[in-house]
C-alpha cells in the first residue's frame, strides 16, 4: 500500500511527535529510577529492608498514568497501607516473611508492569512513525505472479485502463436514437383508464408548478444550503481529492461562503442562458473506488457543481413526492388479491371479526417507506453517492439511511419470502438483473421523451440537454479532442440519479401495471420474487421495457432461481434468465438454500493476500485487515437472521476460519502469529501479548478487527432452523381454525342473526348463508398472507435480526472497569459489545503484564492521528470496471 505520509497533516505530526517526545523522556526518567531502586534492593539485607526500599522508591517512581487522580490516590494508599504492615512486622511476629515477601513481590511486580507499559507505549509510537515513512518497504512480496492472480478473477476480468477509456469514448460519443413517440405511447397505455389519466394528469401538473416555482426562486443560495450542498459533495466520488479539499476550506469560511452565494445567485438568475464554459473541455478520466472499482469520472469545476447539486436534489424530492402517489393508490397500483366486500362481511359472519392487515401491508408499507425510489434523496440533507460505496457499515444504526443497510433488509425479506411461498404453496420463484451501462449509456432520446411524458416543461428540458450534452476530453490536455456527449450522464453526479430515476421510475411502473408484481431496485439492480408465473410475466415486462427505452440487460448480473416441490413447469422455465441469484457472495441455490460463494471468497482471499503483503506498515496492513476482513467480508456474506437460521452463522465462522488458514499458512492460520513475527523482524519486539493486538486504539492497543467475535456475540440468538417457526405457524392455524369451527357451532340463531346484520346487512339475499356450514379450510386460509396476524408475526419473527448477547462482566473485573472510567472516561456500559467481548477476553492479560486495562496513557495517546486513521478508506487493489 502506498505511503501515508501525505495523509496527515503537519500539525497531527508536530503534534504527533511532541506526544512522543514527552513518553521517551518519561519513559527514559522511569527506567533510570527504577535501575537505581533496584539497586539498592538488592543491597538490602533482609526481606524487611528490601520492602522498605522498595516502598520508599515505588513513591517516587513515574508512572505511565501520572497526573491521573484517581490512579495516582490508588498508589499513594497501597503504599501507606503496607508501609503501616511493615511497622506492623517489625513488633508483631504474625505478620510473617511470607507476608513480607508477597508485599515484595507486588510492588516489584508494579514496577515491571510500568517497564512493560513503557515499552509498548514507545513500540505504539514507533509503528506510527513507521505509517507515516514514505521510505517503509512492503511487508511481503507475494509469490504468485500477476497472471496467476488474474486467472482466478473470472467474475471480475482485469483489463488496462485504456480498454476502458476507448470503450467508454465508443458508449458516450455514439448517439443511440430511441423513438419518442413510441416511448410516449408505450408509456401513456399503462394510464389508459380515467383513473388512470387523471392520476398522470395531476403528476404533470405539479411539475409544471414545481418547476415555475423553481425558476422564480429569487436567491436560492445562502451559507447553510451551500454548506448542505457541500457536506454532499464531499460524501460521494464525483470530485477529486484536490477539489474536495478546497471544499472542505469553504466551509469553515463565512465570508467565502457568502461570495459564493451571491456568484451562484446571479448564475441562478439568468439559468436560461447557462452554459458549461468549458470550451477547453472537461476532463474524464478513470478513477478507482473503494471497491476496486474502476468508473470514468469528470473532473467538475467547483461551483458548477454546487450550482448543479442544489438543482438536480431540489428536483429529485419533488419527483419522489409526486411518483409516491402512484404506488400508494390501491386502485392505480396493483398488488395481491384482497377481500371484496361481501367476502369481508362473510369472515366477520363466521369468525366474529374484521380481518386485519397482514404480510401483504407490512410489505407494501416497507415498499413505500424504503425501497421505493430509494436512491432519490428527498432534500438536500440527503444528497450523497448514489452508489453508497464509501458509507461505514458502522456508521448508522437505522438499516433505512443507508444503502447498504437496505440491502440487508430486503435481503432478509426475499429469504423470508422464499421460505414462507415454498413451505405454503410449494413452488417460488426469484429473478434478478441489472442494466448494463446504465447511467453511461442512457440514450438522451429516451431521457427527454420520458421527461416529457412526466410533464417537465421545455424550458427545464432545454437546460437538461444542455447539461447532458457536455464537452468531454478523454485526454488530460485542455482543448485536445474536445467532443460532444452523445449518450449517458456524468456518474455518481446529482443528475445521475434524477434522470436514471426517472426513467426507472417508468419500468417500476410498467412492471406492475403488467403482472401485479412490485419491482424491488436499487438504482438499476433488479430484483423479483413471488410466484413463478407471475415472476415470468414481470420478467417479460421488463424485457419489453428495455427494448422500447433503447437499454440493455447486463447478462453478467442475471439470473433466476425457479423452485418447486412438484415437477416444475416447462414453458416456465425457458422463460426465466439464466445464471444465478446472489446478493454479495451469498447465493440462492436450487435447493432453496443460501450458500457462501466459496470460488468468490476464495478469489478474494487471494487478492486479500497480495494486497496486505504490499502494505508498508503494520498498520497500514491493519487499516487493510479490518476494511476487508472486519467489515466487507461481514457484509457480503449476509448479516445473520433468522430466514437464514444457526446454519447460516456456522457457515460464515467455517468461512472465516479456511480464509485464516489460506492466508497464514506458515502461522498456524493466526493473525496474531503472522503480526507478532512481522513486529519482532522489523522493530526487533519479541512476545508481543494478544492483547496488544486487538485492545482499542483509545486504550493503546492496534484495534485489529477479530471477524469471529460479532458471530459468536448472536450464533445463540439465531433460531436453529426457520423451517421450524413455519412448522409451528401451521400447528397454531389448524388450531385456530379448529377453535373458530367450534366457537361458530356453539352460537345460538340469534347470536348468527346479529352476526349477519353487522357482518353482511339487512338484505334477504344473504339468508342462504345461515344453512352453510362453517367456512372449509381452504377458504379460512385463502388470504393468510393479506390478513393472518398469526401468519404476520411468523414472517417477521423469521425476519428478525438476532440480539447480541453481550459477555457479562465477571465481579472480580469490575474494579479494573472503574479504573477505566477515571483514566480514560469509558465504562463497561459504553462498550460496544464488541468491545466489551474484546475487553474481558484479554482482560486478565492486560492486568497480568500492564497492571491496567490500558497500555498507553490517554494524554499521551495521538488521538488526532488516530482519528483520521479510523476515517481513512482502503481500496480493494484489483482492477474492476463497468
């Protein structure tokens, strides 16, 4: 990995190396003293004298944590206290030379402790300095050649970057014409029936009002909108690393912030006449992503950008609103079949009740409140990456606010939802695709069709075109080869995610309007499940779809999964897509079960290898080892659930072991053995502790990622097998319905007669039901996904995330905890359970060696540093492009 020199500012290292100069000089102080004491000790006569000696230096020893009260009071009363059993010992001959002796032995312990806690504090500071040397040599140079490494990346092909600029120039540069008035047509059909039309009409009219509204905005920029627009562009990929920077600057900086405004303002007022004035060209070129991605990026100018930013999300809330009508329109959006009316009033006459909401609303709920339009932020506060790629995994507890948290929603919905149509109807189905170059490739034609359809008037459409028709340069000299987009929209940009919405908006539309499905997407992955027929139809849709707007299927990242307990159907199955059905590196397979791609992990292990051996420092190699080990490989592998049951954590924990093993097969497959070897060869430190690898940075330690910890934490708290909450769903209904037969039997003709009237009403043509016996089986169940509480709470016990079992704090630690708290203002209630795992496991370590719970004092510790440590991004090294 490449230096890190540059990542700290000079200040932090300033600071960084004050810090260490204040722990040598302390540490240098320490050892001289100690030296002496021990000196004279071993002068002492008896074990009398020894203590003494030993108390009378312990005083005036330094301590690690000095200046700490609570520890500094701690030793000064220990020491009064044996100081006072010494006196004891000299007139009372019960206390013993072995009592004497443990004194002894303790303090001098103490005193060992405080060497130990010495060193690691300095061995702390030198493997910072070694971050920060650009001059550091890699850990390791891997033994496979680069062709070899190539081979085993069959589903991410290496190309040269060049391959990639040529493609991209042949996608943006070549026009794709689509055919407006059939694009209009095909769309207007799905509107067709009055309801429908007075829906569409109303869209439309909100545009035209929106976007008047819009334009007549007389100063739209102030200091906090930029600061909004800012804090969003700072979160995604679309500026480069010096431009972001600038940014940063503008923030802190009222008095710029307000010039800005006031430019912006004036460009806002005469948006008619904006132009990109880039007549030299703006400059694509490709940039590599956290994920190892590589996408060609345009380097904006600073103010477009935010000009831009503020247009495109100001337009993307309002659309969101408006399109939110169709979905949540019952009679415009189709969806399972419900009880009429007159069926409703059949279940109140035989069960005593009105049925209530079910699987069906819950979903149709999380639909609209989640997954619908969700790339599309709703104000400016919620700009960001479309992509989502550069969100920490820990960053947000509400799975809602980010885009990789969604994912692990529907995930556990789709497996809940495989689990529940198979058990109760025997047969599923699951599709799921992608769009190949969507955002690159998006035929302008087909762009301005669909806003026109929607309503967007001309004058908006003619400032749209001349955004999307910007002059690129795919070399990096001003004026050289300056060309005209012909296709597609600048990525992780805004705009992307305006325009691509809403042409997708159209598909999500289509979708349900032809087979009564709802299409779950994440910008343009696609994803299907429910019954085969109906998935087949949608399928099919989707396919007509992208035929009429001039897009295209990515074959790559299509599949289908068809699962039946009888023979499946034929003409079914030639109409499902090939390949499989994944989501990360877990897989569906066709035996209903999901699966980790070991031929994927093993590729990744593989590069994971090469990567941390090209690290030029232990904790560069850390920062590497937690970013793929600690939080990518725990998000692909799906988070653990119920739908997925105790199998599915066992998986990963095997998985995880077989990755340690490949990656340290000289070390025993540990970690620890492979880090403790790489430190006593470069810094010449034997018998580095456990604990120094894994206690948090606030404490000292390295704050390696332990993979295995946050599966044990709920392993216990994952039901063993999902198969078995369905099994006991099905017991407690045949139970209820047995219990409903029986309750109807025993009411008398004037309690049916009530029932009747309140449940149908007064008229003679309902009569005949009162002969009919009560409702069979089949009839008590036909709608148990819409209406069955019973039903309801199975599928979401099944979609449950577990509770971590915390590790509970032994009583003999506790007073090592308050210690904590005083040094380093942290109980054990604040720990994250992580942490509190990490904690406990090492705790009598920590005690035995360093005599606390912490290595390095606070004071002294880099926090800057290692603030900006934790912020910093690591990149997968391989080479991917779209």
């Amino acid at each position: 990995m490449a230096s890190e020199s540059n990542f700290l500012s000079q200040t932090l290292q300033a600071i960084t190396s004050t810090k260490r100069r204040e722990q040598e000089r302390r540490r240098k102080t320490f050892e001289a003293s100690k030296a002496k004491l021990l000196e004279s000790v071993a002068a002492a006569s008896d074990d009398r004298a020894r203590l003494e000696v030993m108390l009378s230096g312990f005083k005036e020893l330094s301590s690690s944590n000095k200046g700490v009260s609570y520890v500094d009071d701690d030793r000064t009363e220990h020491a009064r206290n044996v100081a006072r059993y010494l006196e004891q010992s000299y007139r009372d001959p019960s206390v013993s030379s072995g009592i004497i002796q443990g004194f002894y032995r303790n303090f001098r312990q103490k005193v060992d402790q405080e060497s130990q806690r010495f060193d690691y504090a300095d061995l702390y500071y030198r493997l910072l300095s070694e971050w920060t040397d650009a001059s550091s040599k890699p850990l390791e140079q891997s033994e496979r050649k680069e062709e070899e490494l190539d081979g085993s990346f069959e589903h991410v092909p290496k190309y040269d970057l060049q391959k990639l600029k040529n493609k991209f120039a042949s996608v943006v540069f070549t026009p794709r014409e689509t055919d407006e008035v059939e694009i209009d047509t095909y769309l207007s059909d799905f509107f067709q029936d009055d309801h429908g039309t007075s829906l569409l009409e109303a869209i439309r009219k909100a545009n035209v009002a929106f976007a008047r509204k819009l334009k007549e905005r007389a100063t739209p920029f102030d200091s906090e909108i930029l600061k909004q627009c800012i804090k969003a562009l700072l979160g995604n990929n679309l500026l480069n690393d010096d431009a972001k920077n600038t940014l940063s600057e503008f923030t802190t900086n009222e008095v710029v912030l307000d010039e800005i405004a006031d430019v912006l303002n004036l460009r806002f007022a005469d948006l008619d006449n904006w132009s990109w004035q880039a007549d030299e060209g703006m400059y694509y070129e490709p940039r590599r992503q956290i994920t190892g991605k590589y996408r060609i990026m345009m380097d904006m100018d600073i103010l477009q950008a935010i000009f831009l930013h503020y247009i495109a999300v100001s337009w993307c809330g309002h659309l969101k609103s408006v399109f939110g009508t169709l979905p949540n329109d019952k009679r415009f959006w189709r969806g399972p079949k419900k009880m009429t009316e007159e069926e409703k009033g059949r279940h109140y006459y035989f069960m005593g009740f009105h049925p209530t909401s079910g699987v069906v609303g819950k979903l149709d709920k999380n639909f609209c409140d989640t997954f619908f339009l969700s790339a599309l932020p709703c104000s400016l506060t919620e700009g960001g990456d479309p992509y989502g790629e550069d969100k920490d995994a820990e960053a947000a507890a509400d799975e809602t606010k980010t885009g990789l948290g969604m994912r692990q929603m529907f995930l556990r919905q789709l497996a809940t939802d495989v689990i529940t149509r198979r058990s109760l109807h025997g047969q599923v189905a699951v599709v799921q695709s992608d769009l190949q170059w969507y955002a690159t490739g998006l035929p302008h034609t087909t762009l301005f069709a669909v806003l026109r359809f929607w309503g967007v008037p001309e004058d908006w459409i003619s400032l749209f075109k001349k955004y999307a028709e910007a002059p690129l340069r795919m070399t990096a000299t001003p004026g050289e080869d300056v060309r005209t987009r012909k296709r597609g929209i600048p990525i992780t940009d805004a705009f992307e995610t305006l325009f691509g919405e809403c042409v997708l908006f159209c598909m999500d539309v289509a979708v349900n309007r032809l087979s009564g499905m709802t299409l779950i997407r994440f910008h343009d992955d696609l994803f299907l499940s429910g019954e085969p027929s109906q998935c087949a139809n949608a399928w099919e849709a989707i396919q007509d779809f992208v035929k009429v707007l001039g897009l295209d299927i990515n074959t790559s990242k299509t599949g289908s999964v068809y699962l039946c307990d009888t023979e499946k159907d034929g003409n079914l199955l030639t109409k499902f897509p090939k390949g499989p059905v994944c989501m990360g590196m877990l897989q569906l397979t066709d035996e209903g079960e999901w699966a980790i791609d070991q031929k994927q992990v093993t590729a990744h292990v593989r590069q994971l290898q090469k990567q941390l051996g090209q690290c030029s420092s232990i904790i560069s190699w850390i920062q590497t080892w937690n970013a793929c080990m600690g939080r990518f490989f725990q998000d692909t592998f799906g988070k653990p659930a119920n739908c997925f049951g105790q199998a599915h954590v066992d998986a990963i924990l095997e998985t995880h072991a077989n990755m340690q093993r490949q990656l340290f097969q000289a070390h025993s497959g540990s970690v620890t053995n492979y880090l403790r070897e790489q430190i006593h060869e470069r810094f010449d430190v034997a018998k580095v502790p456990d604990s120094f690898f894994f206690l948090p940075e606030d404490f000292g330690g390295l704050g390696v990622k332990n993979p295995f910890i946050p599966f044990f934490g709920v392993k216990d708290q994952v039901l063993k097998s999902p198969l078995s909450r369905i099994a006991q769903f099905r017991k407690k209904e045949k139970r209820a319905y047995k219990d409903a037969s029986e309750a109807f039997a025993a009411l008398s003709d004037s309690d049916k007669q009530r029932r009747l009237r309140k449940g149908l009403g007064e008229s003679s043509k309902h009569t005949p039901i009162q002969s009919e016996p009560f409702v069979s089986f089949e009839e008590y169940t036909a709608y148990r996904e819409a209406y069955s509480n019973e039903f309801l709470c199975a599928y979401a016990e099944l979609n449950l995330k577990p509770r971590v079992e915390d590790v509970h704090l032994a009583n003999d630690l506790k007073p090592w905890f308050d210690e904590l708290l005083h040094s380093h203002g942290i109980d054990w209630y604040s720990f994250s359970s992580e942490d509190k795992w990490i904690m406990h496991l090492y705790a009598e370590e920590l005690k035995h060696q360093f005599g606390a719970l912490s290595i390095v004092d606070k004071n002294l510790l880099p926090s800057g540093v290692m603030k900006m440590l934790k912020k910093k991004k690591v990149t997968w090294q391989i080479v991917i492009w779209e």
